[in-house]
C-alpha cells in the first residue's frame, strides 16, 4: 500500500491530493462516509456512483433488503404498543 499524506487546516479541513480524487473519482460535492475500524483508524469512503453500484452488485439477488425492510416494520409494530 502507497502512503501520501496530508494536513488539516484550522478549520478542519483536509485537502485529499489529486492523485487520489482522480482515482476514485472525488469531485466538488462528493459525500464521504467515515468509518472507524477496531485499531482506531478512520477510514473515508466516498460515495460515488461506482460505489453505490458495487453494493447494489452485492444485495443483488440476496433478500437481505427484504428482511432489513422486515426487521424495521417489526420494531415499528412493537413501538406502538
């Protein structure tokens, strides 16, 4: 694995190099989810149209949206009582 770097400014902003935007495909209002592993890294994944491909590519064929969907309406049912 390749390691760049970078600096935070004082208002918290980071600037990811260009490298990288290109690669993944970051442009001005790209959204990132940050993540946080069990070690403590923080890991930022955008969200990009390839990105939200691979995990439909994932759930295809799977019903694990169907019983998320269930789960929910399940604990919808029990608040109401």
């Amino acid at each position: 694995m390749r390691s760049l770097s970078a600096t935070f400014t004082s208002k918290g902003q980071l600037v990811i190099p260009a490298e990288l935007r290109r690669k993944h495909g970051i442009r001005a209002g790209t959204k990132v989810k940050f993540l946080e592993d069990s070690f403590g890294r923080i890991i930022l994944q955008p969200i990009t149209e390839e990105y939200v491909d691979r995990i439909m590519g994932c759930l295809a064929g799977s019903n694990l949206l169907e019983s998320w969907e269930a789960e929910h309406r399940a604990e919808g049912e029990k608040d109401k009582f």
